[in-house]
C-alpha cells in the first residue's frame, strides 16, 4: 500500500478544495459528487454577472452563447469528441429521453436492454411501448459480473427487427465495466443497411471515472450528467450524439435553441449539430460551476491517472471487507470501477446504511441484486475506507 499512502498525503490538500468532506466519509460519489469550492464560486459569480449586466441584455444574452460553447468543449475535450456532437441538458434521464423519443418508432421494432438497467429508464422504454406497439426484451448481465461474456450476451439477444439496444457503460448496482468497444462493434455488425441498431448508453457511471474517447467507440449515444463523477452542480448534464447518427434521431422536445431563426422571426430548420436538441432558457450559471469541478479534477492528474488511483482505492476497500466473515463482495475479483458493492449474510442492509450515516459515513443501498453499494473516487482517503471497514465490523 506504499503507492497509495504517497498518494493520500497530495490528496489531503486537494481535497480541501472539497468543502462538503471536512465533516464525513464520503462514499456516495456514484449518486451525487460533493462540489468544490471554485464551483460554488463560478456558480454565484456567474448569477452576479447576469444580474449586473441585465438579465435579459444583448450583454448578457451573447454571454450565455458563449457559456454554452465553451462548456459543450470542455466537455467534448474530455470524452474525445467534437464539441457539436453534444447537447447541453439537465441529466442523465434527460439525454436518454432525446434519444428514446427521437426515433421514428414503428409497431414490431424491438428494443433491447439489460437487467441492470435504471428504473426510470426502464419506465421510459415501457411508456414507448404502449404507444408505439413496439417489442422489448432484456439480456441478462448480472449473472456476468464474475464470468461469462457480455459481448456474446448481447449479441445473442439481437432479432432482425432490433432498432436499439440500451445499455450502462458501468452498471450501475454492481460496478461491472462493460466492454462498449467491442459490444459497439458486435451490434453494428449485426445491423443490416436498411435496419441500423443504434446503441444508447446510460453513461451516469462513466462520465468522470473512466478515461473514454466516444470517437473510437463507437456509439451512437451517450447520455451523461455533471454532479456525479465530476462533482458539478446538479442540473447539468449531456448528450453525445454521433454525427451520422444525427439525422436519423428526430427532436422531440422543441425550442428556440435548437432552431434557425429567419429575419422575419420565423423557424426554418433545426441547428445542424447536436445543439438541435437543446431546448430554451437554463440554469446558466451552472455551466461555468461544471467546468470548474473538470479544471479541479484536471489539476490533480490526468483522467487515466485518476482512474488508476480509483482502482487501487477500490482494491484496497475490496480487499479489506474480505476481513469481515459476514461480508460477501459480489466481485470475485477486484473492481474494475469505483462501485464496490457487498452484502451482509444476517443483518439488514438499510440498518446498515443508517447506522454508518449516524457516524458520518455515507453509503447507500442498493435493490438489485440487495446490497449495500460504497462509491470511491480518486480523492478518497485509505483512513477513510479503515474507518468504513472498522465501522462495518462493530454494526456486525
């Protein structure tokens, strides 16, 4: 552990960027990241600015133009993209909804999922199901998490009418890693010319914990948000879009950013990047909080070097729950993210959570499979994860 203690001692003063951590043990980053300080600050400077300037002034009116820019790049720079393949939107739910909507749904087409999937998903594909007569099914990847192959899942469960398949980049209840390349490369394989499979990911996990370049991925859609991994404000998320992809994914929810404006005032077509899905008037000043939570990851390291440092984290609580003989890990074998899910063999996983939430730690539960799911980010502390363990054996 000699590489991580080194490291917890830079650590100790990064996160002092982090105003939220003075007073708990964090582990809840998979559901909602602690902002930093230059955030809170970006944010109310931002709000002062517009109220100075005039909330509704050609001033502040190009401002926000160019806020929306300069966050569409700063996040296109982190997934390795153009910046007008993204859409500026609130959540994850949000970009996924662009996409569910926006295809021409036909009855018979059949959309695939896995079984890990969130729930408000799952509600959307369901309520397209209704209306549109479309067929749905699910390929199990749960049962994959230990062994077997989830590319071969996948693939096995495509039919000739299959028009999308959805799927997590990291499952959200277990931390598995799907291998996207490789399943972005079985799916569209499969596909014929006239009947293209478009892949949409739930990035929820990923975004701001794994090192991604969508370009050489592969997939169609990626819809991600701001306050997890990246520790942004809520409110703030994205929509990647591949651009041939673009024309076939229709918009659904309509306004005036998203349109071509003529002199008269009249619409006459949809932008013709990503920004076509945006819709009207934002939080804008959330923007610049987003960018500032990625300029603070960005002076710790390098994506790929924090990534690391979540996995030799992750390892670490992995490999010290095995002391407690009633933890079961789900994982056989070390994290392949920062999710480390466990369960207790006799005791109630919501008692848990509310016993360590007593003492300043924070995790959370998780429905299925049952378990209890703690989240470590890079800045996570080894005497944190101690206390987590050493916490977990007294309530056992």
């Amino acid at each position: 552990m000699t590489g991580i203690s080194s490291a917890q001692t830079l650590l100790k003063s990064h996160r002092q960027q982090f105003p939220a951590l003075a007073n708990k043990a964090y582990f809840n980053y998979g559901g909602q990241g602690p902002m930093p300080q230059a955030s809170l600050e970006a944010i109310q400077q931002a709000y002062e600015y517009i109220q100075r300037g005039g909330p509704f002034s050609g001033e502040v009116n190009a401002w926000v133009v160019q806020e929306a820019k300069q966050t569409r790049e700063a996040i296109a720079s982190s997934l390795n993209v153009p910046s007008e393949t993204i859409t500026l939107t609130e959540d994850v739910t949000v970009g996924c909804n662009i996409a569910l909507w926006g295809i021409d749904w036909k009855p018979g087409d059949h959309v695939l999922l896995s079984d890990c999937e969130h729930p408000g998903i799952i509600a959307g594909v369901q309520e397209i199901q209704r209306r549109f007569n479309i067929e749905v099914s699910f390929c199990l990847l749960m049962a994959t998490l230990n062994e077997g192959d989830p590319v071969t899942v996948v693939t096995e469960h495509l039919r000739p009418n299959t028009r999308l398949v959805i799927l997590s980049h990291v499952l959200w209840n277990t931390g598995q890693v799907l291998p996207l390349a490789e399943i972005t490369d079985a799916v569209h394989s499969y596909a014929s010319a006239n009947q293209p499979v478009r892949l949409l990911i739930d990035a929820a996990q990923s975004v701001g914990l794994l090192p991604l370049n969508l370009t050489e991925i592969g997939v169609d859609f990626y819809a991600f948000t701001g306050h997890k991994w990246w520790c942004g404000p809520e409110g703030v998320g994205g929509l990647y879009v591949r651009p041939n992809a673009l024309e076939s994914l229709h918009p659904t929810f309509i306004g005036w950013r998203g349109i071509i404006i003529n002199p008269s005032g009249q619409p006459e077509g949809w932008q013709p990047d990503a920004r076509r899905y945006e819709v009207a008037t934002s939080a804008y000043p959330l923007y610049a909080g987003l960018r500032a939570a990625i300029s603070t990851h960005q002076q710790w390291g390098t994506q790929q070097q924090r990534y690391q440092q979540i996995l030799n984290l992750s390892k670490y609580l992995w490999q010290r729950l095995a002391e407690i003989p009633e933890v079961i890990r789900l994982r056989k074998t070390p994290p392949q993210s920062g999710l480390v899910s466990f369960q207790l063999t006799n005791q109630s996983h919501a008692k848990l959570v509310q016993f360590l939430e007593n003492q300043g730690i924070l995790v959370r539960t998780i429905r299925d499979p049952d378990c209890v799911r703690a989240s470590i980010h890079y800045f996570t502390l080894e005497s944190e994860i101690d206390h987590l363990v050493k916490a977990i054996q007294k309530f056992c």
